[in-house]
C-alpha cells in the first residue's frame, strides 16, 4: 500500500491541467474508534452500523497524470476506514445495438452487446467513491484518462456532444489524462485491487466491463458471461453489489428508472457536480446506496444480491 504523501500535487506538464470543475473543498473527519482496520476489511458487516445522517458536503477531485500518483496515495490511505467503493464511469457511448428491446434480452445477449462495445471503445473517466462505518467519504475521485481521439476513434456522436455539454474537455483529457496503463498499475498499488473490498456500481455491466479492460492492460473480454463474471470476481472479489439490480427489492414492488430517478424517489439530492460526470455519479450512487440500506436492509441481507450485476443475471 502506498504511503501518504504529505506535499501537494507534483505537476509533470509543462503547463497545469485544468481545475477541477466542482469543488467544494472539505476536510476527511475520521473516528478511529467506528472504523476497522486493513488487516480486519471485510465485505459488508460495517453497513448496519451506517447511521442516518445528511450526506457530508462532497469535494470531487479531478485527477490527471500531473496528480495520479498523489491521489492514489490518498486513496490508500482512507481504505483501511472506507473498504466501500462506489464506481461510475464515462465512455463514448455505444457504437453496436441489439433489434431486442433492453427489457427482454437475456443475460448471455446483453452480455455479448457490452463486449461488442468495450472491445472497440475507449474509457474516459473513472469515478470513486468511498464509504464506510462513519458514512460516506467527502471525498470522490474523478481519474481523467487519455488516449481517446473523436477524430480517430470509434464514438456515439451524440454521446461525444453530451458529455460536452456535460463539462467534459476532450482536449484536456488529451493533453492531461493519466494513461490508462499508469492508472491500472496504480489500481493495484494503492490497494483497490486487494480483494477485501465492497465493490458497488449503478446498472454496474459497462462499468466494470470497462475497469476489466483497462486493468487487464486493454485485452479483450473473455468470449463468455461465465468468463465474464469470473473475471469480475477475480479483479473485485465476491462483494460486488449493483444499485439498480437491489433497487428492485426496495419497498413495495421495488423501485425503478435511472440513477437520477431513483434517488428523487429516496429524496437524495446530488452532493456535487453533474450528472454524467463519473465523480459526481459515483457519489450519487453512494448516497443512494446508504438510503436504500438505512431504509430496506437494516438487517443486512443485502449481501444475498452480492455478484448480480443488472442485465447480467
């Protein structure tokens, strides 16, 4: 695990990247009496002892080449008190579709359809948050990765012009972005790829797709859904829970629609940023996820939808 450093960000490019785009700076409070230690993670056991509090006020840090390897170490730092990670990431859209409407593929189809995309196309962003037996980390990661060209590239135009619209700068993530092999090695480094982690995602199939690709150093999905889910347990270990999959046994008939959706049904509120920006979503998930375990799993069974990912099962 790597150590904290104790100096801020060393720049590496000639000119610094841009500043973040949503921060709202915020100190990391931790109560060592409530948390546990590295030698004692364990998947889940800490989210009965959540309480029902406000979402902390959130910073979402950007990350870049310039500030990878601090930022990592920062992340190593906290994962011993939040071994709760909440995953979002942002990719060019979907470049081959299925005639079979969403809701009647079967897992091994749906699966086939996320292949086919994250073979040809390239991640972007990667989003982190954390959570543990103090609540919610006021902290969120946005990892900005290079590599992509619009012009050169494999996109779905209109997702290229939303996620413009959304803040993202193509021409600072080419300019800035961490490599995508730097940020894998450092995935391992600081202790995200231990295994003794809570691994959480919303409609969580492209992205974990996508961190499988990166962090097996850009190779292709395995050919099967079998191999798939295999591969995802390997990387993550067997704590992996998807927010929209455990939404459907929320409340009466269980609750629906996207992400935003979801949480106007919960009245959770987005602590920073926007939407479709992987920091900003990672923390919405979060909180999400600690209002449906407060409200619906108070005595913990949401372990039993540990390794259903939605569309995947």
């Amino acid at each position: 695990m790597m150590p904290c450093p104790d100096g801020g960000p060393i720049l590496l490019a000639p000119t610094p990247p841009p500043p973040c785009s949503f921060v709202q700076p915020v100190q990391v409070v931790l109560h060592p009496h409530r948390l546990m230690g590295c030698s004692s993670m364990q998947y889940l056991p800490f989210l009965n002892a959540v309480e029902e509090r406000p979402a902390p006020a959130a910073e979402v840090r950007d990350v870049w080449a310039a500030n990878l390897e601090d930022e990592l170490a920062h992340v190593a730092a906290l994962l011993p008190h939040y071994p709760c990670v909440v995953v979002d990431t942002e990719f060019p859209g979907e470049v081959h579709g299925s005639a079979t409407p969403r809701h009647l593929r079967g897992a091994r189809e749906s699966y086939a359809l996320v292949k086919r995309n994250v073979d040809e196309l390239k991640l972007l962003q990667v989003g982190i948050a954390l959570s543990g037996p103090a609540g919610r980390c006021p902290v969120a990661w946005q990892f900005n990765l290079r590599g992509f060209d619009a012009g050169r590239d494999p996109h779905a135009p209109a997702s290229i012009a939303m996620l413009r619209a959304q803040g993202m700068d193509f021409a600072a993530l080419r300019d800035f972005g961490a490599d995508p092999r730097a940020f894998a090695a450092g995935f391992f480094r600081c202790g995200l790829g231990c295994g003794r982690l809570t691994w959480v995602a919303f409609s969580g199939a492209y992205d974990f797709a996508y961190l499988a690709k990166v962090l097996g150093g850009g190779c292709r999905l395995p050919e099967t859904l079998e191999g798939f889910l295999g591969q995802v347990r390997e990387l993550f270990g067997p704590a992996v829970l998807d927010v929209k999959h455990i939404a459907k046994f929320c409340g009466e008939g269980g609750m629906r629609g996207g992400l935003e959706h979801v949480a106007a049904a919960l009245g959770v509120e987005r602590a920073a940023g926007r939407a479709h920006c992987a920091g900003s979503d990672s923390l919405l998930t979060c909180d999400v996820l600690l209002a449906m375990l407060d409200r619906f799993f108070q005595d913990g069974n949401v372990l039993v939808h540990a390794g259903a990912i939605e569309g995947l099962v």
